[in-house]
C-alpha cells in the first residue's frame, strides 16, 4: 500500500511542473537513427609505385594481395574504403575498390578495374565477411589491421603502420 502511495505522490508532482518551466525536461527515449553510408568519389587508379605489400596469407595460393595506399580512408560512417590488387604469379592485376564496414562486419564493393579504369557497381549490397578462399583476405583486413574496436576511428596512417608492422603474420 505504501508503494502504491508513493507512486501515485511521484506522479501527481510530475504532472504539477510543466515542461519547461522549471528547466527540467523529460526524457524522451528515440529510436537511434539507422545507420547511413555517405557518398564517396573513387580514388585515383592505383599505380604499382604505391601499392604495400600487405603479407596476408594465401594459403598456397598463387597470388599476392596489395592495398594501393593512396586510395585507403576511413570515413565518419564507420566504413573503411580501400582498394585492394590482387597480382597473380602471372602479373595479371585483378583491381577492386571496396569497403568495410566495422560495426557491422560487412563488406561491399564499390568498382571493379578493368584496363587502367573503374567500372562503378552503381548501388552493390553489403554482405557478411567470407572466411574460405579468395575472400579471405577481407576478413583478415577486418581482424588484424582495418577496425579495431579499441580505436574504432582510426586514421589511413595507423592501418598502414599496421599493414608494416605485422606483414609477417602467416595464416593469421
């Protein structure tokens, strides 16, 4: 009974001060805003005089994979925009310019490269981190260099310092 009194007190005084006059105001729970990717311009076609060596493992695979330095940014959306050279033993370049999104471990690809030049994919739908294959590499981004979530927002410098630092990771 004393608790049912004391709710119907509390509730009498909230109703007797309107919003606003003594500076107080209530609480309003919102839906947080659903997330939202922001624009991005393409990079520069990457140039072999600027592409790391990023050292993630192929498993035997013949190829290497590199990431065109100038063309990395981290962005406010909380997605990592890269572009990634996949070389084959062969010389063949296999260009991708592509994203992560670290809050929600998803990828998307923005632009294939084909002769020298971008081919946009207009409005390509993000989808979960593959672990098997050639895709792998993208879950390694994700893992070891792209987003930590000790520093969600990391700066270009950092990830590349990282890509430096740990290219001796095999199979990690």
């Amino acid at each position: 009974m004393l608790l049912i009194s004391l709710l119907v007190f509390m509730a009498g005084q909230a109703a007797g001060f309107e919003e606003g006059e003594s500076g107080w105001q209530p609480r309003r729970f919102q839906q947080p805003e659903a997330w939202r990717e922001l624009d991005s311009a393409l990079p520069a076609y990457p140039q072999e005089k600027n592409l790391l060596d990023t050292g993630v493992s192929t498993a035997g695979r013949p190829y290497r994979i590199l990431l065109d330095e100038p063309a990395l940014s981290v962005t406010d959306d909380q997605v990592v925009r890269y572009t990634v050279v996949i070389i084959s033993d062969d010389g063949i370049w296999n260009v991708t310019h592509e994203g992560l999104h670290c809050g929600e471990k998803a990828y998307r690809r923005f632009a294939y490269g084909v002769n020298g030049e971008w081919q946009a994919l207009g409005d390509s739908p993000w989808q979960p981190l593959d672990d098997s294959g050639i895709n792998a590499y993208r879950r390694k981004f994700y893992t070891n260099y792209m987003c930590d979530p000790a520093s969600p927002y990391q700066q270009p410098e950092q990830i590349i310092r990282k890509f430096r630092s740990r290219r001796t990771i095999i199979g990690d």
